[in-house]
C-alpha cells in the first residue's frame, strides 16, 4: 500500500510540479533575448554593408579591366574607389560593435549557465530516494530553459562562406589594398566564428557529462525500482534522447569548426598573395593593410 502511495505521489509530482527555476533564470532569459534581437540587428546591418561591398568590388574590378591601356583610373573609377573606402570605414564600425555585442551575450550565457547549475544543485541537495522522479521532472524544466537560450542563435542563417576575393592582374595598388580590407574584414568576421563555436563545445561538454550522470542514476533507479515505477523509466529514456541531441550538437560544432578553420586557412593564402602582388608593385609592408 504504502509502495502505490509513493507511486501515485511520484506520478502527481511528474504532472503538477511547477518547474523549479530562481526569478534569475528568467531574467537573464530576457536579457539574453534582447541581446540576440539586437545583434540579429547589426549582423543585417552589416551584411547589407558587405554586400554592397562585394557590388562595389566587381565594380571597381569592371571599371578598370575596361579601361584598356589608360594609366589614370576615370571619374567613375574614382568615385567607386571613395565610396568603397566609407563602406571599408562603415564594416569595421558594425564589427566593433558585433563583437561588443557577442561578449554581452557570452557574459549573459556564463550567467545563466551559473544559475541553472545553482538551481539544479539546490533541488538534487533537497532530493531523497522518493523524489528522484520529481528531481528529474524538475532538471528537465531547467534543461528546456536551456534549450531556449541555445535556440536564440540556432534560428540565424547558416554562416556565409567568405567572399571569393582574389587578386587580378588588371587590379593597382589602391584596388588591392581595398581588397585587402575586406579580406582583414572576412577574416575577422571567420576568427569570431570558430572562437564562438569553441565556446559553445565548452558549455556542451559540460552538459553531456551532467546529463550522463543523471542518465545512469534514473536508469539504475527504474531497473531496481520495478515496473511500478514506469514514469521513471521513461524519464531515463528521455535523458537517454537529450544525451544524444547533446552529441549530435557537439559533432556538427566540429564540422563547423573545420569548415571555418578551412576557411581561415584560404582567406591567409589569399591575403599573402594580395601581399607578395603589392610588395611586387613596390608598396611598402605597413601599407599592404
């Protein structure tokens, strides 16, 4: 009898218990919301810029191949030339303040991280043997939380390979050096990328080996516990599933981080072309930046 009230209270625990999170938790939950609504702001602000960089470098690569045998860049020519140069100024502004942005937002994620583990610490202090049920139920409520925080940044565009900037033989030490600073610009833009994913798998580490702990505790439980205690089980299950997702997450931060290290390792090869090409022209070392 009294083995089917502790079930019964176990199963009314599962249904009805509120999901045991500090009022920080929900703070920072907004703060981190906010943050990401204005760096999705500035990262459209700033795409628009390289993009209309981009338009202005096949321009200004146009302009001058049509120029034949003539020296002297024309008006049109210059006037590319000048409004690439307010572009130029314009993206590292916006990169400024993206990577200003991004140390908010990882400060903002310490903390939350900090008070979810705070709070799933006071609940397994609080726990006993007949509350691993509830103890699990409430945990998950933390972990949805965190699945929300990790979703901010899951919904943004896929990241956009760097653009394919390269030097020509047509191109002059102004149209290289222009060049130059949108490949600095990419490849910053790369380095922020693979030092966002670095973080990322640090966190995810963390939370695998948690959620491995607390798998084989609620799978120990369920077997010794016997088939009265189905909901237990099916929360093992459930921790057995986020454990997985977990791993998968941490497989494609590592295609990511391949991909962008690929990636860096071309924008390098470009930019020391681009460099040995100005030397070549008699451009000294200090300005090939």
């Amino acid at each position: 009898m009294r083995r089917r009230c502790f079930v019964a209270g176990v199963a009314a625990a599962l249904l009805l218990a509120a999901p045991a999170r500090g009022a920080d938790l929900d703070a920072l939950e907004r703060a981190l919301r906010e943050a990401w609504r204005e760096r999705g702001r500035l990262v459209e602000e700033r795409a628009k810029k390289v993009g209309e960089a981009a338009v202005l470098a096949d321009e200004i690569a146009r302009q001058k191949a049509g120029g034949g045998s003539v020296r002297r860049a024309d008006r049109r020519l210059e006037e590319a030339l000048k409004r690439f140069d307010k572009l130029a100024v314009g993206l590292d502004e916006v990169d400024r303040r993206i990577a200003g942005q991004d140390r908010g937002i990882i400060a903002l994620r310490r903390k939350f991280e900090e008070a979810a583990g705070a709070e799933a610490a006071r609940l397994s202090r609080r726990a006993s043997a007949g509350r691993l049920g509830q103890l699990a139920h409430e945990l998950d409520a933390i972990d949805r939380a965190r699945g929300r925080v990790a979703s901010l940044g899951a919904g943004a565009p896929a990241f956009r390979p760097p653009l394919n900037v390269s030097v020509s033989p047509e191109d002059g030490a102004v149209e290289m050096q222009q060049k130059g600073l949108l490949l600095e610009s990419e490849r910053g833009r790369v380095l922020q990328g693979i030092a966002e994913i670095d973080a990322e798998a640090n966190v995810l580490a963390a939370r695998i080996l948690v959620k491995r702990r607390l798998s084989a505790e609620l799978d120990t439980a369920a077997r010794t516990a016997g088939s009265e205690l189905a909901l237990l089980r099916r929360e093992a299950d459930n921790a057995t599933e986020a454990l997985q997702d977990l791993a998968l997450q941490r497989e494609a931060l590592v295609r990511q981080k391949a991909e962008l290290s690929a990636a860096l390792a071309q924008l390098d090869q470009r930019l020391e072309d681009l460099r040995t090409a100005l030397r070549s022209l008699g451009v000294p070392k200090g300005e090939s930046r």
